[in-house]
C-alpha cells in the first residue's frame, strides 16, 4: 500500500535522499519504500556555492553521509511565473530569499527545507528555506532524528 509524505518535510540524511527511487514522471516524483516524498530537510555543512545575482544560488550541503545540491532561486522580480502575483508579496518572497542567500557561506551549518526535484537526472532539493544554524549539537540531533524517524516511520512494515 503507497502511503504519501507529501505534505510533510522528511528529515533525511544525503544518503537516503541521494537514493530515493524516482519515477519518470515529469514533474518527477520520488518515494522511499512505499511511501511518496514531494519535501525534504537536509542538515550539513556548506561544502560549494555558486552565486548568481538575481538568478539562483547553487549551494551542497554535506552531511556524512553525502552531499546534497542545493539550489535556491533569486529571480522572483524577473519570472514569468510570479508575473500574476501581487508585486508586494512578490518584493517580500524576493528579499527573504536574497537575506537567505546572504547567509549561505562555506564552512556554515546550514538546515534546508525546500521540494525534492531533479535536474539532469539528479535528485537535488529546491530550497524554500535555508537557515544557518548556531547550535554545535545540531547536527547531531538532526541526525538522531532521522534515525529514530527511519525506524519507527517510515521503515515499519505493514505501517
């Protein structure tokens, strides 16, 4: 029985986001065992980064286990697909992810929310929210949660 967690980000770890099945879909869609995923959340450290104003940032985040890219888009003003929408909020969306992109910087420990997509045949995530934590225990934590989510979540039988 397929069971949805598409409304939910899932804490992964890289490796299990890396190896999620994907189905040739277009949009794309991706499951782990029987469960569909459409969001995910990644903790690790900025291992690359690639600015490009007013487009995108592309960024992998590396958590032990792997990398994950990233990308979080900066064209909110110039995008056909914000065209129909209030320019208020659209200004808003806009600085919000032009203050997160600021913050992305090698070295950091960033958490990333956004929706699993692929490009090129690659799974990568299409952040909507990236926050640079300050907590050393975080990626600690962030990984026992995704053991004890693994385990009594999403890998129970018969669940």
């Amino acid at each position: 029985m397929d069971k949805s967690l598409s409304l939910v980000h899932v804490k992964l770890l890289a490796f299990d986001l890396l190896s999620l099945a994907q189905a040739p879909t277009d949009p794309p869609a991706f499951s782990r065992d029987r469960f569909s995923l459409s969001r995910a959340e990644v903790l690790g450290i900025v291992v690359s980064r690639e600015l490009k104003p007013g487009r995108f940032l592309k960024f992998a985040v590396d958590d032990g286990t792997g990398c994950v890219p990233c990308i979080l888009w900066l064209n909110h003003t110039t995008s056909p697909y914000f065209a129909r929408q209030r320019p208020q909020g659209v200004r808003l969306i806009a600085d919000v992810a032009n203050d997160q992109a600021s913050l992305v910087k090698l070295g950091s420990v960033a958490r990333v929310r956004g929706r699993i997509t692929s490009y090129r045949g690659t799974v990568q995530i299409t952040a909507s929210s990236v926050a640079v934590e300050r907590d050393p225990n975080a990626e600690v934590l962030h990984w026992l949660d995704c053991l004890k989510l693994a385990r009594r979540v999403y890998g129970r039988p018969g669940s």
